[in-house]
C-alpha cells in the first residue's frame, strides 16, 4: 500500500516569475514589445505582453481574429482603438476586450509614448509576433500583403471592408 500526503499535487507546477528586465524583446519597428507569457506556463491558454509605443507609431492593419480573444489595458499614455468606422481614444487605466470576430487595430497618436500589457486567449497570437520581428529584423517592413499573410497562419485576417 502506497501512502501520499494528500496535502500537495502529485506534481507542483512549476510557477513563472518575469522580472522587469526579464521577457523576450521582440522590436516591431518602432515598437518594445517584451513577451511576458508565451504559454508554456499556461498550457497556452493565455499570452502575455507589454509594448511600448513610441510617439506617432500607426498600428497593424484593421484586423479580426477567428479563434482568439485580445485584451488591451493602458498602463501609461493614450492609445487610440479603432474597431471598424468607430475610434476610441484609450487613456492609462483603460481595458479593450476584443473578442473573437470583432474588427480592430490601435495607434499612439499622440506626442507621448504609451505601454499596454497585451493578453492572447489562448496565445495562439504570440507567435504573429515572433514571425513580424523575423520580418523586419531582414530588413522587409511589412507590406500589407505580408500583414495578411503571417496573419492568416494564426487564424486571424485583415479587415477589407
């Protein structure tokens, strides 16, 4: 007979700490974005970023996603959300939730820069961003045929309409 000690799981999960200069930088351009949670913590459930947007940094093409939910909170600064013909001007403290389906993209356009923390449930979108870096770390900024095509390997297309 095999005793447990019905206190602690079988197996402890292993817990994620990601310290303030921890995270994988991916430079998008003009934009930090430091990846925070990739999913390996989370059994991909949920991605996790920060960016930070230089002043006057255009945002990606207006774009939905099929099979995940973005959410977008202002830390510092203003970010303008345009979710088909309607923007919204986002200050510090403010959370977007942009389910699945729903039309969108964001810009600083103001002379400030702004930092949101970005989530991906599940964090299928994470690696969107690891193929933009690739992009523009060759030199290639993205056109928006190449947007539409990275995009379309996760799930997610251009709004043309």
């Amino acid at each position: 007979m095999t005793t447990h000690d019905h206190n602690l799981p079988a197996e402890t999960p292993t817990v994620s700490v990601v310290g303030p200069e921890d995270g994988e930088v991916l430079l998008l351009g003009t934009t930090r974005m430091r990846v925070l949670e990739d999913g390996h913590t989370t059994g991909h459930r949920l991605g996790l970023a920060e960016s930070v947007l230089p002043p006057h940094t255009p945002g990606p093409p207006q774009h939905r996603h099929a099979q995940h939910d973005e959410g977008f909170y202002v830390i510092s600064g203003s970010v303008r959300f345009t979710v088909g013909g309607d923007d919204y001007d986002a200050p510090a403290g403010t959370l977007v939730m942009v389910p699945p389906g729903a039309p969108h993209t964001f810009a600083n356009v103001t002379d400030e820069p702004a930092v949101m923390l970005t989530t991906f449930t599940p964090d299928l979108y994470v690696q969107y961003f690891r193929d933009l870096r690739d992009m523009f770390a060759s030199g290639t900024a993205p056109t928006g045929q190449a947007h539409a095509e990275v995009m379309s390997r996760y799930a997610t297309e251009p709004v043309t309409s």
